[in-house]
C-alpha cells in the first residue's frame, strides 16, 4: 500500500516541470502536476516561442526591400499588430494544448492551480485548500522578470511579459538592459517600425559574449536606426499629462517615448512557495540552491530550471528533467552536464554561438589562435543590403582544441547547434580543416579559415 497520495508532486508546469512529469508518468508513476497559469511555462507562453514569431514578423519590410534587388516588385505593404498579436495567440493556445494532452496521455493528473509547499512531503493545492502528499516533489516553477522595484516609476514600465500583449504598437519605445531580451525586443520594435532606443550601463552589450559578437551586433542595430546608449541608466519614469513618458537619464537627458520596457533579468518565483515551511534552501538571489542532482537540501524536494538559476535557458531545464528521471526513476544517477552550452540570441543579425569568447579562453589558456572572417553573404550581394556576416573560432595552441565558436550574421542558431555537437565532441581546429565545406553556404567559412588572424600569448595580442 502506498503511503503517499503521488510518487511524483511536481510544481509548474513549463519545460522542465512537463518534462519530469509526463515522463514520470510515462513510466507508470502516480503524478500530479500543478499549474496556476497556463501550461508551457515561460517559453511556451510568454517567451522563446512567441518572441521567435515576432521576430519572424519583423524581418518582412527586410525582405521586401531586399526583393527589389531579384527582380520582384512588392506592392504597397502596411503592418497589422493585433493580426500578429491574434495569429501568435492562437499558435501558444495549440502549443499548449499539446503540452496538456502529452502529460494526460502519459496518465499524469492536471491541477490547475497554484500549489505551495506544506512540508517535506506534502502540497497545497491553493484553489481548494486541500493538502495532498508525494514521495518526491519537483519544484519547477521557473521565474519572471526583474521589476526593477528601486526605480521611481518602475510601474509605469513593461517587461516582456506585456510586451506580447499590448493593446496598439507604441510610436517609440525605450528598453533598458543590454542582455538576450533588452537586443531581441529592440530589434522586433524597430523591425515594426517602432522608433527604438536602448539603454544599457555597461560599456557595450550582450556582457557575457565574445567582443566581436557584441561590438558587430551593435554597429549592425545603430546602422538599421536603432539608437544604443551605453554606461547609462534610467533613473526615473514619468507619465506626462499629454500622453506618453519622460524617462530621466543619468548621462543623457529626458528622453520623451511612448513605452518603456524594462529588460533587466529574471528572478526566480519562490516568494511565497512554502520553502520556508518545508525548510528548502535559497541563495542570496532567492534562487533554489540544488546539488548536482538536482536535489535540494530537503530529501525528496528537487527542484529544476529557472528556479534553481543554473542557466536561465530552455533546453536545460528540459535536460535537468531528464537528469531527474533518470537518476531518480531509473536507477541511473545522471548530473546534468553546463559545459559547453550552445546558444542563440535571436537579434537582427542573429548570434550563435558555443564555448569561450576570446577574452575567456586568453585569461584560461597560455596561447589561443583566432581565427576570425568578416564578409558580406551572398544574399546581400543582389539585395544591396550593406550587412556584414562574422565568424570565429578561437583555438587552444598546445593541443588545437577549438574552444569557441561564434557567429553573427543569418541563421547563426542554427549553425550554433551544430558547432555545438563539435565542440561537446572535442573537435580540434584540424577536424574542421579535414571537413569538406558546402558550397555555395555562409557556413562554409567554418572550415576553410585555415590560418590563424592573430594570437594571444600570455595575455597578448601577437
Ligand atoms: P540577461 O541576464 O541576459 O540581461 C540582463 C541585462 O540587464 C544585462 O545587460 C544587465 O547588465 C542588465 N541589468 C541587470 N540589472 C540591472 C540594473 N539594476 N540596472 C541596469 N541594468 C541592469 O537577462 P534578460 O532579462 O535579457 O534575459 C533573462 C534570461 O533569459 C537570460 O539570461 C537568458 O538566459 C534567457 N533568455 C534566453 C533567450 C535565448 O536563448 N535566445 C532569449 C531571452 C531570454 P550587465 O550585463 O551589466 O550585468
């Protein structure tokens, strides 16, 4: 006889969280699942996917520009925002609904409804008060923007959040922050039409990604019309009396825009979860402090994805799910492995990239080889469109590791996948030397820079 009500408790229901649960229950495991908002999570709802299909949206006057240049003549074209806003929604709905038929399929038992922690073993079900137990529990419930609550103003701003659902298409937009979100939505405004600003503390964008990556990104936006504005900071929001905001500036005046969004990372959702009463550990950022099973410091509470505040991407939490089921349900102890994370952002151009930036791999090695192209595709030959592709592969001398690998320009995600596979596989430079290129592709010039741009020796460019 059982003596929980589940084998499985797990809390949210987005990627990872789904993930665990539908594969528990695929396995013959009792499993409950609770969810207060919509399943899919924060990819599926109000993340990666809808923010790939606005950028698909912002490419078209792209495209039609670039048409001209291959003989076709586009007729007028106008933009309607609530179509895309409608077509993107009924796209998420049928997305979720997959993710709900996938866990009830599996067996697994749907509770809509936010669910706390009541102790070690045991949940509540805050709809109906009903307290339920589990032998294990996962805690996935992922996290959401940084209000930013320090600046005057905060609640006149936008996140991402609202960014997917706004009534009209502001004229101008101000986006504070530099990272993944802060490049993406500027580019999708601008790509719209919206007059786009961005302002960022830092010296340049994008902090944690290869320079060339981040100074090519930067020259690409500000030559497209979007303005950039570095080492500043908003320091106060204003509604104006005829409509509008004033966002005050440390360095660079008022600037008068229709919306401000604020893109200034994501905090994890454990405030008012039951960690305490359960007695579940949290760093200093509010973050679920895990071991490398995913465990918490209470037996049987794990805890996945955003939550834990690993690497804030998708494809982890998925991957730490697996870990889970695996170490937890298949007697085979599986620590998810964060090396070597292959990831895109998609900004306009895109970057993909894997590895260590070439100031990481200077600082961690004696020598490093780069070796870097910068070209025009082919595509912008006909178009005339003046955009530039990089690519970069930064190499450790001694042993001809390739470390890094970075590209800007189309499809770089794409590549970055791949590049991903040869990194995690320990290529070296001379496996890529040894690789046939396809041809007529951008990708080609990943194995046919044969010697190096430059060196760094001890810290040095040589
Ligand atoms: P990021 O961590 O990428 O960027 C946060 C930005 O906000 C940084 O530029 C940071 O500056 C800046 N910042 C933080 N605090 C302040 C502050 N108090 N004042 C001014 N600036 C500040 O977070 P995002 O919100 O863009 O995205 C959250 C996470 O979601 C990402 O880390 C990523 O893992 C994931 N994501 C992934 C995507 C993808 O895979 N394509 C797309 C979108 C999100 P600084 O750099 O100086 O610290």
């Amino acid at each position: 006889m059982p003596t929980f009500d589940y084998d499985l408790f797990v809390i949210g229901g987005g990627s990872g969280g789904v993930r665990a649960g539908r594969v528990a229950a695929s396995l013959g495991k009792r499993v409950a699942i609770a969810e207060e908002y919509r399943f899919g999570g924060t990819c599926v709802i109000r993340g990666c996917v809808p923010k790939k299909l606005f950028v698909y949206a912002s490419q078209y006057h792209e495209h039609f520009e670039d048409a001209a240049g291959y003989g076709w003549t586009v007729g007028e074209s106008q933009f309607d925002w609530k179509a895309l806003v409608a077509a993107k929604d009924r796209e998420i709905t049928r997305l979720e609904g997959l993710y709900r038929r996938g866990l009830e399929n599996a067996g697994a038992e749907i509770i809509e409804s936010r669910a706390e922690l009541a102790g070690p073993n045991s949940v509540r079900i805050v709809k109906t008060g009903q307290i339920v137990t589990a032998e294990r529990i996962v805690i996935a419930v992922g996290g959401g923007p940084n209000p930013h609550a320090s600046l005057p103003g905060y609640e006149l701003c936008i996140s991402s959040n609202e960014a997917f659902h706004l009534e009209s298409l502001p004229r101008s937009i101000l986006i504070a922050g530099g990272g993944y979100i802060a490049v993406e939505f500027a580019n999708i405004f601008h790509g719209l039409g919206v007059d786009t600003t961005l302002i960022y503390r830092g010296k340049e964008i994008l902090s944690r990604f290869d320079h060339d990556m981040r100074q090519g990104l930067h020259e690409a936006m500000e030559a497209k019309g979007i303005r950039i504005i570095c080492q500043d900071v908003i320091t106060k929001v204003e509604k104006m009396a005829a409509g509008g905001l004033h966002a005050e500036t440390k360095n660079s005046g008022t600037l008068a825009v229709d919306t401000v969004m604020l893109a200034l990372g994501r905090d994890p959702h454990t405030v008012g979860l039951g960690l305490e009463t359960a007695g579940v550990k949290l760093n200093e950022r509010g973050a679920i402090i895990v071991d490398e099973y995913s465990r918490t410091n209470v037996p049987n509470i794990f805890a996945l994805g955003d939550v834990t505040d690993r690497v804030q991407l998708t494809p982890v939490a998925i991957h730490e799910a697996m870990c889970f089921i695996e170490t937890e349900y298949k007697n085979n102890p599986t620590s998810p492995d964060h090396d070597l994370i292959a990831t895109a952002v998609f900004s306009q151009p895109e970057i993909g990239t894997v590895g260590l930036s070439e100031e990481e791999a200077a600082k961690r090695y004696p020598e490093i080889e780069v070796y870097r192209a910068q070209f025009r595709p082919m595509k912008a030959t006909l178009s005339g469109r003046a955009e530039k592709m990089i690519m970069k592969l930064v190499v450790n001398s001694a042993d001809r590791k390739v470390l890094g690998a970075h590209v800007l320009g189309h499809d770089a995600g794409e590549m970055a996948q791949l590049l991903g596979i040869t990194l995690k596989a320990g290529c070296t430079k001379d496996d890529f030397d040894r690789t046939m290129a396809v041809h007529p592709t951008a990708a080609e010039e990943l194995v046919t820079m044969y010697n190096p741009s430059y060196r760094i020796r001890n810290g040095e460019r040589v």
